[in-house]
C-alpha cells in the first residue's frame, strides 16, 4: 500500500469530501485522525467504516484556541503525524449593502474557519514535520479562489485564493525541509454545499460552463488527494491541481 505507515489529520471530515478523502487514505494504507466540528454521531460511523483504522476529535474552529489543541491531540493520539489535510471549510453570504458589523462578522468567520484555521495547523505541521523527517500538507481549494466569485460570497473566494498562496508559501519556504505541500482547486462537487445552490438556483446554473456536463465526485477529490500524499509525488510540491471538469476561469 502506497501510504502504509502514514497518519494524517483530515479537518472538516463528516462533509461528503472529507469522508471520500479519509477512505480513500485509508485504502491506501494510512490512518487518519477524523477532524469534526459538533457531528460526534457521523465522525464515529465513518471511523466504523473505517475498520477503527484511525481517531475522532472534535474542535470548533471558528475559535482561535481549537487548532493547537485539535493539533496537541492529534499528536497525542497518532504519535507521529505524516500528513495535514486542510479541507474543513464554509461558505456564507452576505451583500455589499449589509449593515458593516454583519459584513465583518460574516467576513471574519468565513476568513477564521477555512483559512486562518490553515494557517495555524500548518505552521504547526511544519513544525513537527521538521522532528520527524518530513511530511506533507494537502489545501482544499476552489476554483473560485483563481478567478473571483460572486459578490455575496467574496469572502469565500477570498479565503480560497489565500489557501492557494499559502500553499505555495510553504512550498518555496519549507520544500528544502522535506515539508512539502499542495492544493487542489475543486469547481463544482456534488456535496451538501452544492446541493442547496441547486436547490436556489437549478442545478443548469451549476453546469454552465463546464465542458463535461456533470460535477466532480466527492470520491474523485479523495483518490487525487491520496494521490497528492504519494512519496513518489513530492514534486508536485507547490501545484495547484484543477478538479473542474475543464471549466474556464471566468
């Protein structure tokens, strides 16, 4: 098995991407400590599927405090992390005309969940990563962080396009480390997220644009991931890998 040996931390876990990535690691060999914000019901029947090949931990990051103790025990319960993947993510909206304190809360979650919440458990990872002979960090972009978004989801765009420099910050900074890291940048996957925008907006909305008529699978994010984790792909280090169905940045 190509990651046997490896255990890595998967943020945002119970969400349709997060499951299809840790069994998609966990076929390869891995173990993965299962990330999770309140479902403890949904973290535990993955592990189950999982054959217990793994750990449960719940933190709340929209917090400040929750990525060093998510980190602290993750390490406590693994040993040794090989593996980050920042996948855990939201996506609100508010408009431009909002009153400016629901225009920052909204900004200031949106920021402290699927970015800031990166940053720290990276700058952790890179830390460990440095005792322990290497390791390797997968960011859970979007396309909408390489060509804009709409208005009431700026700050989703945003915080997607900050992962993707982050991504190659860490790169350029730490490759010479062994720490290694990349991003994926998802258009359109059939998840719960996509669902209510269909369900707002008509799933021909969501299509338009991408050349194979269909979204992504969640299993088809998980089996690139594991891809990412590879030891024979480090030099992938810094790519932003494109899952949209050939859609164009626009």
């Amino acid at each position: 098995m190509t990651l046997s040996g490896q255990s890595i931390l998967v943020t945002g876990a119970t969400g349709a991407i997060g499951r299809a990535i840790c069994h998609a690691l966990v076929a390869e060999g891995a173990r993965v400590v299962i990330h999770y914000g309140r479902n403890r019901d949904a973290a535990e029947a993955l592990l189950a599927a999982l054959d217990g090949r793994g750990w449960c931990l719940s933190a709340d990051l929209s917090d400040p405090a929750a990525p060093q103790a998510l980190w602290d025990r993750a390490v406590a319960a693994a040993g040794r992390l090989t593996g980050l993947v920042n996948n855990a993510g939201i996506r609100s909206e508010v408009a431009v005309n909002a009153p400016m304190e629901e225009w920052q809360r909204v900004w200031a979650r949106e920021m402290r969940v699927n970015f800031l919440s990166a940053v720290d458990l990276s700058k952790l990872a890179i830390l460990h990563f440095r005792q322990n002979g290497g390791g390797r960090i997968v960011n859970m972009a979007s396309r909408a962080g390489q060509r804009g978004y709409a208005s009431t989801a700026m700050a989703y765009g945003a915080s997607k396009a900050a992962l993707i420099n982050l991504t190659k910050s860490i790169a350029q900074s730490h490759g010479h480390e062994g720490v290694t890291s990349v991003a994926l940048a998802p258009g359109w996957v059939r998840t719960e997220m996509a669902e209510a925008y269909i369900a707002q907006h008509g799933e021909a909305a969501a299509l338009a644009g991408i050349p194979i008529a269909r979204m992504a699978a969640p299993e088809e994010i998980g089996e690139i991931t594991a891809f990412a984790f590879r030891p024979s792909q480090a030099s992938l280090n810094g790519a932003v890998l494109d899952v949209n169905g050939g859609s164009y940045l626009r």
